[in-house]
C-alpha cells in the first residue's frame, strides 16, 4: 500500500513539473521566430488576472524587419480603453535556437529560444499601473499553429507570486 502512495505522490509532482522546450522537439509546424515575424503580422490579446477575470483586451500590430541575425519588431498596441503604445523589440539570434532581446521598458535582456514548434522566453519589463511603474516577470510560451497562427500565453509574477496571464494570437498577414 505504501508503493502505490509513494507511486501516486510520485506521479503528482511530476505532473506539476514545469514545461520545458525539449518537451516540443518533435512539434510541428517548426516556429522560427524571424521566418514568422519577418513582414506584418496583427495580435488580438488579454489580461486575465489570477481570479480569472479579463481586465484588459488590446490589439496589435507588428512590423518585423530581418537583418542578417537581427530582428526588429515595432508593435502598436491599442488597448480596450483606447490607451495606445509602442514597443520596439530588437532580438538577436545567438545560435542553437537561443535568441536575447532588448526594448525600452525590458529591465536587462530577454532571453529564450525555440524548439520545435515552441518559443519560450523570460524577461522583466516596466509597468506602469497607476501612475506607478512596476517591475513583473513574463515567462512566455510561443506555439506555432500554422503557417500564419501563433498562440501565446504568458505568466506574469511578482516576487514569484503569479499575478495574471496574457494570452495572445498571432495571425501573420499577407
């Protein structure tokens, strides 16, 4: 009786390990994330907050621009409320699917890479709530659908605790 609790606890925790990229190896369609981004693509996203509760919705429009192992992402957002805002992301291409990214209100570098048909990466960025700037965590999860559709779910923390999620899909235009 004591193997099959040990079993069960066992099975337990590994069903609340974390994701990891190698897990999409095998995954298709591949995601290269300059191939994807390279031209016009629009967003339609979320807010949720952790009680499940949607407390923004934006749309976005991203030029991407590929040169040589850099990419430029320049996104508009227009949110619900009719705030808009601009982010520019410039991401580097290390090698072995990794990538580093920077942008205005990213504290330090994002970094991440891909696999299969997944992205993922982690980065810090400023908020500002309130009138206050907040630092939060992302860690976001990309997965190519098809040639033109991403889906993207994002965590967003605060001191480790969990704060919400963004969800996001990505629809590359022709």
């Amino acid at each position: 009786m004591k193997y099959l609790v040990g079993a069960l606890l066992m099975g337990l925790l590994a069903a609340c390990a974390p994701m990891k990229l190698a897990d999409f190896k095998k995954s298709e369609p591949t995601f290269d994330l300059f191939e994807y981004f390279d031209g016009t693509t629009k967003a339609y996203g979320l807010f949720e907050d952790r009680f499940g509760k949607i407390k923004r919705q934006f749309t976005v429009t991203i030029e991407g621009k590929v040169s040589g192992d850099t990419l430029t992402l320049d996104e508009d957002f227009v949110y619900d409320d009719g705030e808009l805002q601009n982010r520019v992301w410039t991401i580097t291409r290390l090698g072995d699917g990794s990538y580093e990214g920077v942008a205005a209100d990213v504290i330090g570098k994002a970094k991440g890479g891909e696999s299969g048909n997944a992205l993922n990466w982690s980065y810090d960025l400023a908020l500002t709530i309130g009138g206050r700037e907040i630092e939060m965590h992302f860690d976001d999860w990309m997965f190519r659908q098809s040639d033109d559709v991403v889906l993207n779910r994002a965590t967003v923390s605060k001191f480790g605790i969990t704060l919400g999620s963004v969800t996001l899909a990505f629809v590359r235009q022709k």
